[in-house]
C-alpha cells in the first residue's frame, strides 16, 4: 500500500515491485486507501476501493512518458467492503467479483479492452464465487482454483469453471476434501491468503497463527503471570492433479513449514496476510 501525504502535502507516492522483472517502479498513493482490492490485467494495476475503481499502466514507459497517474473508471454499484472473492477471466478482459455476508449474494463482472475502452458493471446472478479472497486460473487443470473459508468446506481447496458465469449461471464447483489449514491445538487460526506459484500447478498456502504463552513478570511475583502472543505464518506447499474420480487432491505433495512474524506485528496486518511469488 503506498504511504500517506507526508507533513508538507506532498504525495510520497510508494514503490511497485514487478514480479516478472523484478523492478520497482515508484507509482502515486491511491485516493481511497482502505481495504482495497488489486490485481493486474497485462500492464495497468487495477485498485478497486471502497467507492472507487481505477487503473494505471505502470510499465508505460518511453521517451515521451508522461507522469503516472491514477485513470477512473465506473465506480462499483456494490460496496468493496463486503467483496468476498474476486477472478480475472482467462482472457485477460473480465474481471470478477462477488460479496454477500452482510448482503444477499451477488457477483458482478466488468470488461476491459486492449485499447483500454471500458464497459459499465454487468450483474451475473445471485450467486458467489466459491473463492475467499482471490481465485487462480489454472492452464494445466483448466479450471479456476481457490481457497474456502465458509462453512463446512473452510480451509478446503476448490475449483470451479467460470465459462458458465459468462453466461449468467452458476459454475459448477468441486471441493478438495483434504484440510489445509493447521490442526495444532496450540495454534489459534488468524488468517489465510492462497498464493499461486507460477505454473505446473503448484500453490502455497500462507495461514497465520497465534501462539499463546504465559510469563512470569518477575522471580518475586510468583502467582501473577502475563500472557503473551506471538505469532507465526505456516506455510503449506502443494501441487494439484486430476485423480481417476475427476477430483483435485494434493495427494502426498504436502509440505508443512512455519517462520515466525515480526515481534512487532498485529492481529490486524494477520487477518489478511499478503504474499506473492516471485
């Protein structure tokens, strides 16, 4: 997220980091900063904030550049807030994105062009995407893979097709049955965010958790104990295939590792926690 104005009323801008390159590019801070969404359609970064939509071409570059800027777009008729999952279609044009809980469920796409034309918010129909948070295509699979954190099926993969969703109707959506997400009693499950790492299919699961501990303040203060927190992201690792049953199974690809957070890190930057493959 890029910084706030500094105390000269100045835009400090903040830095992109491009994956594929591996450079940074210093971009404006957005005007609505809280609980965005962003993701990527070739070279514009798209933000989708609380009451606003926009984009910026980040790699426009050349001898005539002109500085970056933030480019509006149709504001939602929905509120990003409630969003709960959000796609981009395999065509590189349509974007996806549903929210319910505090409201009836609802997805909602909007098209992009090439030459960077823009259509208005289109209702799909009174249905989710099955997807918390962010939803991966998946080229080897053929089909779009995410994380569940609802209901039953919480800490479960899913796949679904969004071709139907082009159309109006609801996909059709298999559930993973193997449980992702930590098992450990001593571990308090904060949050989740499903990453993909490139391509064979191959994802990491980032879950932040929350180890209680208690600690004597001092040798003669025997019976008083503070009880502290630290917290931990656990990294899990797969690879997904179609098995004979035409379902997607990690199988024994699983791999379990765990780095502790930042002493300094709250509750509130482990709800979401942000990751990306480079």
């Amino acid at each position: 997220m890029p910084p706030r104005e500094g105390k000269d009323g100045r835009d400090r801008g903040g830095a992109c980091l491009d994956v594929w390159t591996r450079g940074l590019t210093f971009i404006p801070r957005h005007t609505d900063d809280y609980r965005l969404i962003y993701f990527h359609i070739g070279t514009r970064l798209f933000a989708l904030g609380m009451s606003s939509f926009q984009y910026l071409d980040v790699l426009d570059e050349g001898p005539e550049r002109k500085q970056l800027s933030w480019c509006h777009l149709p504001k939602p008729p929905f509120c990003a807030y409630c969003a709960v999952a959000h796609a981009v279609h395999h065509d590189k044009q349509t974007i996806f994105v549903s929210f319910g809980l505090l409201y009836p469920d609802s997805t909602y796409s909007f098209h992009m062009t090439e030459d960077g034309r823009s259509s208005e918010w289109k209702h799909v129909g009174d249905w989710i995407l099955p997807f918390h948070g962010r939803g991966y295509f998946d080229p080897n699979l053929n089909t779009w893979i995410g994380l569940s954190m609802y209901g039953d099926e919480r800490g479960h993969i899913f796949s679904c097709q969004l071709e139907p969703a082009t159309t109006g109707h609801r996909p059709d959506v298999k559930h993973g049955h193997e449980y992702l997400l930590s098992r450990n009693p001593g571990e308090e499950h904060v949050g989740a965010t499903l990453v993909c790492m490139g391509r064979e299919s191959k994802y990491c699961l980032v879950e932040s958790v929350a180890i209680y501990y208690s600690k004597r303040e001092a040798d003669y203060m025997l019976k008083q104990e503070s009880r502290y927190v630290r917290y931990m992201f656990r990294l899990t690792t797969f690879s997904l295939e179609y098995n004979e049953n035409g379902d997607i199974p990690t199988g024994h690809s699983q791999r379990v590792r765990y780095y502790f957070a930042p002493k300094n890190v709250t509750s509130f930057a482990c709800k979401s926690p942000v990751a990306f493959f480079i």
